[in-house]
C-alpha cells in the first residue's frame, strides 16, 4: 500500500521492533518492499522515470517552465501568447483587408492616402519606427511618379540611394487611397485592360452605350398648305391674289426609329452595386 489516493504514504502493519524482540523477517521485509513499490511510483527530478498516467494540478500550476522546442513539448504562456499575436498578424506587410470596425487594429493602418515615415518626418497618417518595413515596400514596389516622396516638411522631392537611407532621412513616403473605392484586380496579362496595374486608381464611368427603340406607328395623314404670293403678301388667303392652297402625298401608316444619346446625367454622383461599407486597411 505504497500512497493512499490522497498521495498519503503509510507503512504496512506490524513492521516496528520491539526492545529485546529478535528481528523477523517477516517483520522486517514487508516495510522494505512496501517502500521499494512506493519508491517506484516517485516522479524522479532527473526527469529519468516518465509519467505512467494523467497527473491533476489540484488547481496549482507549473512554474519556472522552459519553452517548448519539439513536438509534443509543453508550452508556456508566453509562447502561447507570441502564438496568439502572431495569429493576429499574420498577414505580410503591405496587405490590404477591409475591417467591420471604425479604427485601423493593432498594426494596421488606414490607408487614405496620407505618409508615413519615421518618428521625426511629420508623416500625416503615421510617423513611428514601426512603419519601416511598409515604407520599404512601397519603395521598393513603385515609382517616385506612383508614389512622389515627401521630405519632412511635405513637400515632394527625390529619392535617395535607399529606402533605408530615406527613412533614416526622415521622408514621408504617400500611401495609395481606398477610402470610397472598390478593390480590384490587375489585369495581370489576361489583356482585358492592360492598364489595370497595381497602384492604378480609376474614375467612376459608365461604359458607352444605346437605347435603340422606334416611335409609336401613326396612321394614313395628309399636311395641308398654302403656296402662291397674294396681293397682301406671302400666305394670303385663297383667292385674294392668287394664293392656291392644297395638301401633301399620303405616305401611308410608318414609323420613325431613334436611339438615344449616352447616358452621362442623373442626379446619382455614382453607379454602384449593392455594397457594404469597410475600413479598408493596409498592414504595416
């Protein structure tokens, strides 16, 4: 009976000597091999006996633990924490998501349009350290004509040997605009529209188009009139100089067709889709 279920040892009875008694060995080796089956339940420090089932924490915790490295390993709070975060930005630097919520999450930013750059270049939407991979990208991606470079007092200039040099130079680097616009997809060779580039921005429009139809058919009618100059002038009345009145050629029951010109007016200031508004972000 090496542990109780409370984890209590106790030692078989009948095992304590007695002054001037002879020792037995039926009363010395049963509380030698209860302690021999007890010890073999111990959870050794070396780490050398492994666990043989289940082990409750009775509402404690294990502390002082190293973080896991392998398959199978225990992990800590703080690696479970770094998990947690990483989870939450996952997504590569530059990405652009659309959020039901009315401010960018931790490291996002709204993208509208404004600069960032480091903590000393008076960048409009962020100037902080932590916007330096973001501006790395973006010079690296586009153009000084796609996206002008500012120095710190806003004002566009050149481009220096690096992003990093620039950072470090505290310029503001734009950022593209999605505020009010759909996100759309490069033509990417498909040839659709070859000017669908990424960083390209687009004005609302209506594709060309007609409205073909024909007037409502009207019956057999003639058009009456006068010809002749009269003594009282042009269009005199019939027998007062010579003014003779008559009437047209019939040309039978007909129809006129027409189309429409382009639509370009309405009261409207876009045409749209259905649509549900985002926060359209970019991942620093």
């Amino acid at each position: 009976m090496p542990f109780d279920s409370n984890g209590v040892y106790s030692l078989p009875p009948g095992y304590l000597a007695v002054t001037g008694q002879t020792i037995l060995a039926a009363q010395h080796n049963p509380p030698l091999q209860d302690l021999a089956a007890a010890m073999s339940q111990v959870l050794l420090r070396s780490g050398v006996a492994p666990l043989s089932g289940n082990m409750s924490a009775a509402g404690f915790k294990i502390t002082n633990a190293a973080n896991g490295s392998a398959d199978g390993d225990y992990v800590t709070m703080a690696q479970l924490s770094e998990v947690i975060a990483s989870i939450g930005s996952s997504a590569p630097t530059g990405a652009v998501k659309g959020f039901r919520r009315k401010t960018a999450p931790a490291g996002w930013i709204v993208e509208n349009g404004g600069t960032i750059g480091s903590a000393s270049s008076g960048a409009t939407n962020r100037a902080n350290a932590d916007t330096e991979d973001l501006f790395t990208l973006l010079w690296t991606e586009f153009t000084n004509t796609e996206l002008p470079i500012q120095n710190s007092s806003g004002v566009a200039t050149t481009r220096g040997a690096s992003a990093a040099a620039d950072f470090v130079a505290n310029k503001r680097m734009p950022l593209f605009d999605s505020r009010t616009r759909f996100l759309r997809g490069s033509d990417n060779s498909l040839g659709f529209d070859p000017t669908l580039i990424v960083g390209v921005s687009q004005a609302d429009i209506i594709k060309n188009h007609v409205h073909p139809g024909e007037t409502e058919e009207d019956g057999d009618h003639t058009h009456g009139y006068l010809r002749g100059l009269g003594s009282t002038g042009i269009g005199a009345e019939p027998g007062t100089g010579g003014a003779t009145s008559g009437t047209t050629t019939g040309t039978g029951r007909h129809k006129h067709q027409f189309e429409t010109d382009n639509n370009t007016g309405g009261s409207a200031t876009e045409t749209r889709p259905r649509s549900s508004v985002v926060l359209f972000c970019i991942k620093l």
